[in-house]
C-alpha cells in the first residue's frame, strides 16, 4: 500500500502532462480561400435627343373645382380693349381663404395655339397679373394651391377682345 499514493501521483502527473501537451498544440488553420472578384463594368451612357412633348390644350373652357367655402377667394379678369396690345389682367380680389392662399398659377390659351402662365405667391388682395392675349378669343385658367398642398382650378372661361 505504500506504493499507492506514489502510483497514484504519478499516474496524475501523466496524465495531466498528456492533457497539456494535447491541448497546447495548435490547430492547423485552413488554407484560405480566394473568390474570384467581380469587376462591375459601367456602360458608357448614351443620351437619347429630346423628344418634343407636345400637349394640345383645348380652347374650350372644363369645369373648375368647388372650394370648400372655408377657403373661398375670388378673382377677376379683364381684357384691355381700349388699346392696341390685347392685354390681359387678372385680379386676386380675396376672399374667406385669402390668407390659405399660397399660390395663384394663371395660364391663357391663345387663339394662335401658344400658352403664357405667371405666378403670384402669396397672393395680397388687390394684386394683379398681367399676360399678353391674342386679337381674337383666348382662355384663362386661374388656380389656387392652399397651404395644404390641395390646388383648386377656380376660374376657367373664354375671353373676347373687343375693340372699339
């Protein structure tokens, strides 16, 4: 019995030797691998020409929007038919919304086929604009772009120039 405990003490220090020379080694690290890289290839751009839009608009008058009476405005138009340019003025006469008013786009479709659109932001009562006209019948277009973003068509008739 007396060679047990040195068996035993042996037999550890075997074993724990074998345990860290197994576990001190290194693993062998896998080859690494390349993937073949993609290039992207740009293509060289090619601008097409322009193509003309052409957008026939009617000289007859469509039916314009109802607005809500809680941003009601009111316009006017008048031809100038007493000189020799046919002018054509239109008035921002205010209204309920005035003050939702962010913007008043006024379009005339002249007799000859060719369209003239101004601005007004911000529309003050009283404020005009003023767009060439043709000797015969034009058509304006008023409409109203709220601050919310909604745009209304409220004015959309023929007008004649009279001379006299």
């Amino acid at each position: 019995m007396k060679y047990y405990p040195a068996f035993l003490a042996v037999l550890v220090v075997f074993c724990a030797t074998a345990f860290l020379c197994g576990c001190t080694q290194q693993q062998p690290q896998p080859e690494p691998t390349t993937l073949p890289t993609t290039v992207p290839t740009t293509l060289p751009q090619t601008t097409l020409p322009p193509t003309p839009v052409v957008i026939k608009v009617s000289l007859e008058p469509e039916p314009t929007d109802q607005l809500p009476d809680i941003y009601r405005v009111e316009v006017s138009v008048d031809r100038n038919s007493v000189a020799i340019t046919p002018d054509i003025t239109v008035t921002f006469n205010g209204g309920k919304g005035m003050n939702f008013v962010s913007l008043l786009d006024v379009q005339v479709v002249r007799s000859d086929g060719t369209t003239e659109t101004k601005q007004m932001y911000k529309p003050q009562m009283g404020e005009q604009l003023t767009l060439g006209g043709t000797k015969g019948i034009d058509r304006v277009i008023v409409y109203v772009t709220l601050q919310t973003g909604e745009r209304y068509k409220i004015f959309d008739e023929k007008k004649a120039f009279k001379s006299f």
